[in-house]
C-alpha cells in the first residue's frame, strides 16, 4: 500500500501534464483516480474522471469504437464500481451510455428472421468464472434437469479464461471464440463484429448479455442478434430500445420493478451455490489465531463493497463497544477510507484484513456476517447462511433484503407499513435501519441462543431457495424463449 503522499504527487504530476497521449497515460489516470478516491482524494479522483469522461465523449464523436470502448472500461473500474449503489451506476453510465448507443447503431447489420429459437447465446464480457457466471450456470444446469431443449452457446469478448472452457464443455455450452490469429486478442470494435458474424453463421436467434454494462451501449445497439435480452444481476444503468426484454432479480411474486423511470421483467434468479462441507480441522485452524472467547465478524466481499461510511461506522462502533469482538474483511487492496476508520475508533488492531480467501471456508469461521450496505452480498451471503452462520442484512434495494424478500413483504402485513418486528421475523435476518442494524448486531453478539437461532432459520431458507430453482430456471425460460418463438 503506498502512502497517501505518493498518491497526491501523482496527482500533481497527472495536471502537469498537456494531455494524454497513449494508452499507457489513460491507464494512469484511471488507475490514479481510483487510487485517489479510495484514499480519500475526491476532488482530485473527479479531476481524472473528467479527464477520462472528456476522451470519451471525444473519440465517440470521432467513431473510435475500440478506443471508447477501452475508455469506458477504465471509467468502469476506477470511477464507477468504486462506489456500489444503483444511483451511482445509472449517473455515471448515463453520461456516455446515449452516445455509445448513437455510435452502436452507426454499426447495425440487417439481421434477417427464420434463425433458430432452440439456439440462445450468453454474452459477456470475460469468459471467467464469477458470481453472475454462476448464476447462470446454476440456471442452465436446471434447464438440463428439466429436459428443456435448447443450443447453448456462450461468447467472451475479452477472452477465456482456461479453466472455465472445462466447466463450459461439461455443461456442453459450445464456446464462441472471438480472437484473431494465433488465438491474439481482437480490438473491441472488432470482437464486436466477429461476433455478429459468428452468431449469423451459427444460426443463432437470441442473445443474452449477462449483466456487466460495459460494451453493452454499443454491441447491442448494434444488434448481435434478431432477439437480445439484457440480464442485470446487479445494478440497472443502461435501458436500449434494440433490447426485447431487460430482466433483472426480485421476489417470485413481483413481475415488473422500474428503475430510473424503465421498466424491467422481474426474473428470480438463485444465489445458492451447491453446498460445500468444510474439513473441521480447517476452521479450527484459522479461529485458533484469534482469541478463545473471540467474536468472529465479518464481511465477505469485495473491497469496494465497504467504500461506504454507513457501513463503516456500523463495523467500528460494534468493535468499539465489543473488545472481544474481531472483524474480518476481504478484497484484493485495503483501502485508505476503510482502514482510517477503523484508526479512527481505535479498533485497527482487531480488523483483519484476509485478502482473497475461499468464501466458503471462511462463511463457516465467521460467527456473525455482517451484509455491507447500500450494496450487500449474494453469494457469499448464502454460503454463510448454508452453514447457520448468522447473516444480518440492511432494508435496502441493494441488498439480500431487497433483492429476495422485499418484493413479498406486502403479502406478510397485508399493506400495511412494515415494523421492526416484521423485519426481525423475515427468513433472512433484516434491520429496519442503521441504529436497528446496531441493536440486532449487538443482540448476536451478545446472545449465543439468538446467533443460533438465526443461522438455523437462515440455512432453513436457503434449502426453500435451492427447492426453488427449478422454478426460477423454467421462469427464465419463459422470459427468454418466448421471445424466440
């Protein structure tokens, strides 16, 4: 981690400068700003920003596909999901989403009718396995179960990586290359186009873009395919008339959410992972590092994720009031905001910062995971809840809360407002708002009974999830398909 200094001069240099010039530069000022922002540089991490967002603005105007499209990807990583909320996400995208979109439809082929329904194509970024490709593996894998006829294919326009080719291959998921000779990597704005070719070529009608918005402006105004679909397991920045239906996650009773003003068919996707057992030898080894009568908090997640001062203060006054109490955090940096807190409320000592651990491991050593908010955990939030570790989670949109149980909650109080109480008794373990949020982690804390009590009623929920698969997969086929028919 380098000092706060080293960053602040690097910042004095990057406005020395004329202008950018190559592409070693831009990766500077991305990197720069997200370096600056997570150490506290607001004003100077904005500076880089709109250095970025006006190369952007500028090269779409010029027709640079490639170039804008590498651009965006910096803006994306630096500036954009340093701050998890679905506010941020729709601003920032907003700014250049429209133009891109201009540019994509700049680019659009005559896509004729009469290619095959049966054949549908997963498109994403970067052909690795993450939390939303396993969602939809998830998702194919009961489509198989249930006999449901149908091509898969899937195509990275960044590239594969290995391993998953074998994940894809027994699944029998036919990948789509998009590389050049000797199997180099494309430009942007060609990977795009090859991958109209292919899908032309295969006879495929209906292209799924799962989730991450990045590119999507422009592949899909484009059009990839006859019939496109955009699935969001995440946030909801980006809306495109070219795209026949927008799905996003919700509660099985809800079948429309609108986010900035669109509306989006709701799809409940699910978030439980096979269930993994741990050798006991393993998590006794990593609690045997803390104290005996230690109380194990933490948040598994990226680092991001805890970018949020709410969340902040609510892990540094838990450990303030608890000396016993020790908080567990991952990701793959520790930002400055993060560990100035817990500086500032004397509790550094006790905030063990993991890195990038096996989720499913250290969901069992945890004695209470604490869901960071506004933006909360999917999967690792269910691999906790899997092995009875208690989950707290944060009435929000954003969250588990928001994401699984909000959209039923109506039936349970037959309209009327939601009480504490309720919130306390849904499956999934919910505050009401960030003092409630204080008072029930406190009351894990203190209560063994109660912590056990939760992590049984959670892991209860999380077989109601897996019971349910079948029907979120035959729901997403739906969704899907019907488009195709």
């Amino acid at each position: 981690m380098q000092s706060l200094e080293f960053y602040h001069n690097l910042y004095n240099e990057l406005v020395s400068l004329k202008g950018l010039t190559n592409l070693d530069l831009l990766k500077k000022s991305s990197e720069l700003g997200r370096q600056l922002k997570l150490s506290g540089f607001q004003q100077e991490s904005d500076y880089c920003f709109n250095i970025l967002l006006g190369l952007l603005q500028k090269v779409i105007k010029e027709g640079k596909v490639h170039l804008a499209l590498v651009i965006e990807g910096l803006i994306y990583g630096s500036f954009v999901k340093t701050t998890e909320t679905e506010d941020h996400y729709f601003k920032c995208f907003n700014m250049w989403s429209g133009a891109l979109q201009d540019l994509g439809r700049k680019h659009t082929r005559d896509l004729h009718g009469g290619r095959d329904p049966r054949k549908i194509c997963f498109v994403m970024q970067n052909a690795v396995l993450l939390g939303h490709t396993e969602v939809m593996l998830t998702i194919v894998d009961a489509w198989r179960k249930m006999g449901l006829e149908a091509d898969i294919y899937l195509a990275g326009l960044g590239g594969l990586d290995p391993p998953f080719k074998t994940i894809l291959d027994a699944r029998k998921i036919t990948y789509i290359p998009l590389a050049g000779p000797n199997n180099a990597p494309l430009p942007l704005d060609q990977s795009v186009a090859l991958l109209q070719d292919r899908l032309e070529q295969l006879n495929i009608q209906t292209a799924v873009w799962l989730s991450i918005a990045t590119i999507a402006s422009f592949a899909l105004a484009a059009r990839l395919a006859p019939r496109q679909v955009f699935w969001s397991v995440k946030f909801h920045p980006v809306f495109l008339p070219e795209v026949d239906v927008h799905l996003c996650g919700g509660h099985e009773a809800e079948t429309e959410r609108v986010y900035h003003g669109k509306t989006w068919t709701v799809s409940p996707f699910p978030l439980t992972l096979s269930h993994k057992e741990n050798s006991p030898s393993d998590v006794q080894n990593i609690r045997a590092a803390f104290p005996k009568d230690a109380i194990l908090l933490g948040s598994l997640a990226r680092e991001e994720k805890l970018n949020s001062p709410g969340f902040l203060m609510a892990v540094g006054g838990l450990l303030a009031r608890n000396p016993q109490a020790h908080f567990l955090w991952t990701g793959r940096s520790q930002p400055e905001v993060v560990l100035t807190t817990f500086k500032n409320f004397g509790v550094a000592d006790r905030c063990h910062f993991i890195g990038w651990v096996d989720s499913n491991l250290y969901a069992e050593v945890l004695d209470i995971f604490l869901e960071t908010f506004p933006f909360g955990c999917g999967i690792t939030g269910f691999q906790a809840m899997s092995h009875g570790t208690p989950f707290l989670s944060m009435e929000g949109m954003d969250t588990l809360y928001g994401y699984q149980l909000h959209g039923g909650v109506m039936q349970r109080t037959h309209g009327r407002p939601m009480t504490r109480a309720d919130y306390e008794a849904l499956e999934i373990l919910t505050a009401a708002d960030q003092a409630h949020y204080m008072e029930l982690a406190q009351k894990l804390i203190d209560d063994p009974a109660y912590r056990k009590a939760i992590g049984a009623r959670e892991k209860a929920y999380v077989q109601s999830e897996r019971d349910a698969v079948p029907r979120y997969a035959q729901r997403m086929w739906t969704n899907i398909t019907t488009l195709s028919e």
